[in-house]
C-alpha cells in the first residue's frame, strides 16, 4: 500500500512545509495516541527530541496531540533516538517518539515512533495510524484530558544503560577518544558515558545553537574528526550523526573506518566468545563483498537485506541473530538496544581496543574491501527498470561479473534516481559495467 506519511524511518519533512508542520504534527499526536490508547490503564508516551530549532514547535504540537486524546506525556528533552526507545520500554510506555531528521540539515526535522516493545512501528501500526491522521478523531473528555511532565533524569538513565553494555571489568583508562556529537541529540551523554569509563576525551560538536546539527560535523562530515584525532595525538575518534543511532569511526592515523569493518570486529568477537547468535550477522545488499568473504573463512554467514535498518532490523529478529547493520553505520546489538545505538557501538569497539592492546588501525581493518562504484541516474517519470533494454543490459552485466562480483540497481526511496552499484575484484571491469547500465537507464530515462 502507498504511504502518504511515513517512510522508511518515520515521518521526515521540511520544517513548516508538508507533513512537517505544526498542524501536522499535532494530528500525528492524535492518530497515534488514539491508535495506542488500549486497555484501561492511564496511557503515557514519552518524547525526546536532537538540537534543531524546529524541535520546540514540534514537540509543543505533539504534547498538544497527546493530551487531547487522553495520553500523558514525558517529555526528557535533547537525548538520542535509541534513549528513547529504551525509556519506552523501562518506563512501560504506551509509545515512545523522537523528534528527529537524522543526519540531516536543521532546516528538516522528522517523527519517529516507537511502540512499547521499544521497537520501531509495525507496517500495520503505521498504515492505521496514517489513516487516522486523515480523518476525524475523537477527543477525550475534558475530565480526561492528559497532563505533560517533563523529567531531567532522562540522560543519566541511558548513560547508565549504556555503560552496562560494557563488561564491568572493563576500563578504558589510557585510551584518548575524540568525540563528535554533530551538535546533535547525544552532544551531553556520549562524551559523558565515554569519560566516566576512565577515558581521556576531546569533543567534537558540542554546541548546538539550534541551526548548526550536521553542519561539517558527525557521522556524514568526517574530515574535522580525522584532523583532530591525528593533531591531538588521539588512538581513535568516534562520529555520531544528529540523533546518535549511528556512528563512523577514525583509526590514530585519520583513517575512516566505515559500518563494514566495525561489523565484522563486533561480529567475529561475539563468535569467539560464543554470544553471537545464529553464527550470522545481517547487513544490506550495499555491504562490501570483502565483507561477506571475510566472514565465510571465519565460517560465518552474512545474511543481506534491502537498504534500511528497519528491513535489517525485521530479518534479525526473524531470524534470531543478535548483530546487524550498514555499510553507512547504522549498528544494532539486540543483546543492549532494540534499535541502531551509535554510542553503545562506541562502547564495544573501545572496549575491543583496551582488550586487544592493538592500534585502531590494525584492530579495525580486519579486511580489503572489493572496488565498489556508485553512480546515480536521475529520471523524470516513469519505471525505467521495467524497460527491455535496462534489463537486457543489467542480465548482460550480472553474467559477466558471476563469480567475480556483485551487482545492486535500486530505485532511491527518497529521490527520483536509479541507483546503479557494482563491486568485483577488477576495478576496471566494475567500472565499465556501471557506466554502461547507467547510459542504458539514461537513455531510457530520456
């Protein structure tokens, strides 16, 4: 079914502008809090919310939904999207909501939500939820009307759970991190958690002023974190993105170091100590093949999703596996979070370096990845991948590199381009086959 809401991650817009206005974000409020008012207990959602300006209004818009169904509200203020869900789920919450857009410029802003498992929504929450947005909804009497509280203790509740992802043995004494916050939602507890385990830090984006979220800082813009970590002597950086469910890290010598390598350190640890489940771990169609080889010699299975870290996610918990992600960063470690957690992946690797007594450039750089190319092809209108000769050309493309390489097209989720992706052991060839389907899509994209 067509959404007309939610994509992939939530609700994500413009501020003031489309689904992300004011109005908007108080029918949300409603067809959610009516969507989850069940039982016959006193409902309660919690909100957090990252830096941008637009937070203000949308939270004011959401407490204003909430509580004119009938649901009390906690409001906690600035902490990252996997705080949220796990206060959701701690406080035993009807519903959990970050007001985020990621590690996107301030001008966006975005709504997630999360049910009282501290999962992302279902399909089918969302979808009734979206029908509700668009209809008539019933509020609740004035004797029922919720009231809002909001709590100061939010952040030091997930700087406790986050260190607890840490075995208590475990110190980080002598290690120097840089830490960027991206002047996002993690800019109080990330570099916090990391000090208090005995870690020298320098930050890194710690100064949200409201407009400057992501702006040449965090996850996306990692040039400032590799700079710093080598001028300040550090052995590693850590780089969280606005809302802090994802991270990239930089090796002493200002290398980055992307999801792959820091899945397959997670991974291959978890084995060796007999936690990882289902001898697996789960990533999209976009991680490296280096990635895949390395782990079949370690006689492990790499299991491939869609793009997204709900479709990564989805097939972790259908299949029981506790480790999951993406190449972008985007790390989920079921046994500590129930979504991606940036500052709990910091953790792991921090806690991986003091144990390993290697540098981070040794300990992760566990493989070579395979060339991997990347181009966009932007159309106007139609299915160009439907097209004869697009699939002549992607079949042709797929026997020449069987064996050799690897083969992803996908249309973008967010913006009218085919993606056209190839990876194999010959730089050359994998250039050649990208570039020939992306003349083929181009010429049938007029």
């Amino acid at each position: 079914m067509t959404r007309k809401y939610f994509g992939t991650d939530g609700i994500r817009g413009r501020t003031n502008q489309g689904a992300m206005t004011a109005e908007k974000a108080m029918k949300v409020g409603q067809a959610a809090g009516r969507h989850f008012l069940r039982g016959d207990h006193k409902h309660r959602v919690v909100i957090g919310k990252d830096t941008r300006l637009s937070g203000y209004m949308v939270e004011n818009a959401l407490v204003a939904g909430f509580t004119s169904v009938g649901m009390d509200v906690v409001q906690f203020g600035p902490l990252p999207t996997p705080g949220v869900a796990l206060l959701a789920r701690s406080m035993r919450a009807d519903l959990g909501v970050m007001i985020s857009a990621s590690h996107n410029p301030y001008e966006d802003n975005g709504i997630k939500l999360f049910g009282p498992d501290g999962f992302k929504l279902s399909d089918e929450d969302e979808l009734a939820i979206e029908k509700l947005i668009d209809s008539e909804i019933p509020l609740a009497d004035a004797a029922d009307i919720g009231r809002a509280r909001r709590i100061e203790d939010g952040r030091g509740r997930y700087i406790h759970a986050v260190k607890q992802s840490v075995p208590e043995h475990v110190r980080f004494d002598g290690l120097h991190v840089v830490v960027d916050c991206a002047n996002g939602a993690a800019y109080q507890v990330a570099p916090t958690a990391i000090w208090e385990m005995g870690a020298k830090v320098t930050t890194i984006g710690v100064n949200p002023n409201g407009k400057n979220i992501n702006d040449r800082v965090g996850s996306t813009h990692a040039e400032t974190l590799s700079e710093t970590v080598v001028a300040a002597g550090a052995h590693i950086g850590i780089a969280l993105d606005g809302d802090a469910d994802r991270l990239i890290i930089v090796d002493e010598k200002g290398q980055v170091v992307d999801g792959d390598q820091i899945m397959a350190l997670i991974g291959t640890q978890m084995s060796r100590n007999g936690l990882l489940t289902g001898d697996a771990i789960v990533a999209t169609v976009m991680s490296n093949l280096g990635l895949e080889r390395y782990l079949e010699a370690q006689h492990l299975q790499l299991v491939r999703t869609k793009v997204g870290d709900r479709y990564v996610l989805e097939e972790m918990r259908a299949r029981g596996i506790n480790v999951g992600g993406e190449q972008s960063g985007h790390m989920i470690l079921l046994d500590h979070a129930t979504t991606g957690d940036g500052t709990v992946t910091a953790m792991q690797v921090l806690a991986a370096l003091v144990e390993s007594g290697k540098p981070a450039s040794e300990l992760l750089h566990l493989f070579d990845p395979v060339p991997q190319l990347l181009k966009n092809v932007r159309f106007s209108g139609g299915k160009p991948l439907e097209d004869g000769k697009v699939q002549s050309a992607i079949a042709d493309a797929e026997k020449e590199l069987d064996g050799k390489g690897r083969l992803v097209i996908r249309p973008s989720g967010t913006e009218p381009v085919i993606r056209v992706m190839a990876e194999g052991d010959d730089a050359r060839q994998v250039e050649a086959v990208v570039d020939r389907i992306c003349a083929v899509v181009a010429e049938v994209a007029g």
